[in-house]
C-alpha cells in the first residue's frame, strides 16, 4: 500500500510531465501565431508611429535659389571669333523646416553648357543644412562661344547668355533619432542670365521629389 502510494505519485508526475510536454507541443503553433501577431503589432505600430512624426514635422522640400551667376577670366582669341571663361553661379540651399535637418547624401550637377555631369565639388563628402539654416554651393564651369564674324569683345561687353543647371542627388530628413529614407531629388535653374554681372537676377529654382 505504503510503496504503490509512494510509486502513483511518481508515475503521476510523470504523467503529469508528459502531459505538459504535450501541452507544450500543442502550444507551440499558437506561440508562433503569437509572435507572428506580436511582429505585425509591432510593425503597425512603428509604421503609425513614423506616419505620426512624418505628419507632425511635415518635411517640406529644400528652397533652392540661384543668388548669383557670373562671367569670369574671360579671353578672347585673335581674331574676336572665340570668347573664353567660366561660368560661376552661386547657389543657396535653404532649409524651411521649423525640425527636421534635411541631409544632401549625393549632389550632381550638369548644366545646358556642357552634357557631362559631375559631382559638385564641395559635396564630395555630402552635407546638411540645419532647420531655417543654408548652405552657399558655387558650381562653375568652363564655356566657350564662338563667332565666325569676329563680334566677341562687344559680345563680351553687351552680351548676355542664358544658362540653365540641373542639380540630381539623393536627400533624407532627419527629426531626432529618425531618418527619413533616401529620397531621389532634382532641382531645375533655368533662366540664369548672365554677363550683366551686376544685374544678375536671383533665381528661384523648381524642385522635384
Ligand atoms: C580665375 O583666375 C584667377 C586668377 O588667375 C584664378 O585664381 C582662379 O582660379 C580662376 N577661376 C577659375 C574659375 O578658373
Ligand atoms: C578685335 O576687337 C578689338 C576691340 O573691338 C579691336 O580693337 C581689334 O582690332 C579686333 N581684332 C581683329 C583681328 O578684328
Ligand atoms: C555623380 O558624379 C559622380 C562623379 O562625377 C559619378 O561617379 C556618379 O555616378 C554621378 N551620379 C549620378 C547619379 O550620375
Ligand atoms: C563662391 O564664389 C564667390 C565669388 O567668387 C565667393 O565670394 C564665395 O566665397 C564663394 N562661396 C563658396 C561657398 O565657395
């Protein structure tokens, strides 16, 4: 009586540990759908919540002004036919959010001068403009004009010729500790005219995102 009291309640446990290891089995697919459940919840919230600060800082696109253009280190050839320079324009990347910093990852530029585009030089390492902050950018490059009739030196000084400039790169915002995704932007100067260098109208540019 005393040995089988003492043997039921091991077996019992046994039982019991078998039956929990059964439990355990039967629990794990529901466990999965829990944790299937819990990624998604997870998901939905963070997707929410980037929703939430995306619709409170409102990022709104970079104001981009052409403030400057000039002709500069002129030459003409002998003869008149050929004028020579380089074009400079000094551009403004202005920041108008009130929060978030928007950070220029890349930063080409090509120009209605020349086919090949290149990377802004100042860019090479990338920058940022801070919230109502701005940062100067010149891009130059070199043009060349030429006229059969030999008009160049009142070209020079009379002339004027109109430009436009393409910038193209990847932008992100940041507010806090979040980071928007990289996002593709352009940015179209055109009607840029120069020569009247100290009549150079600023330009306000079209941006695209
Ligand atoms: C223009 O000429 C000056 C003086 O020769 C030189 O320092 C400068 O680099 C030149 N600028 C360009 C854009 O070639
Ligand atoms: C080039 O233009 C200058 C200024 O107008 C003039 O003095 C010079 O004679 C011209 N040269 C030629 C070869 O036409
Ligand atoms: C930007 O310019 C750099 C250097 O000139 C070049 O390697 C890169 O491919 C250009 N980016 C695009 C998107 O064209
Ligand atoms: C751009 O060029 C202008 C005129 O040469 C100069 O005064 C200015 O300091 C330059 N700005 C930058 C950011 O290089």
């Amino acid at each position: 009586m005393a040995s089988s009291s003492k043997s039921k309640p091991l077996t019992d446990h046994k039982e019991e540990d078998q039956a929990a290891k059964k439990s355990e089995k039967k629990q794990l697919p529901s466990q999965a759908r829990y944790i299937a459940f819990l990624v998604l919840a997870i998901i939905v919230v963070m997707s929410l919540a980037m929703g939430i600060i995306w619709a409170v800082v409102k990022p709104k696109r970079p104001k981009i002004v052409v403030e400057n253009g000039y002709f500069i280190n002129s030459t003409i050839s002998h003869g008149n036919t050929t004028l020579s320079g380089w074009l400079l324009f000094e551009v403004n990347f202005y920041n108008p959010n009130k929060k978030a910093t928007i950070y220029y990852d890349t930063l080409n530029a090509s120009s209605s001068f020349s086919d090949t585009t290149k990377n802004v030089e100042s860019l090479n390492a990338g920058f940022n403009t801070t919230p109502h902050g701005s940062c100067a950018i010149n891009y130059s490059y070199k043009a060349d004009f030429w006229s059969m009739y030999g008009h160049m030196p009142k070209y020079r000084s009379h002339g004027h010729i109109i430009q436009s400039i393409l910038f193209y790169g990847k932008i992100r915002f940041r507010f806090g500790n979040w980071k928007s995704q990289p996002r593709a932007i352009k940015v179209y100067c055109s009607n840029l005219v120069v020569f009247t260098r100290h009549t150079f109208k600023p330009t306000l540019c079209t941006v695209d995102y």
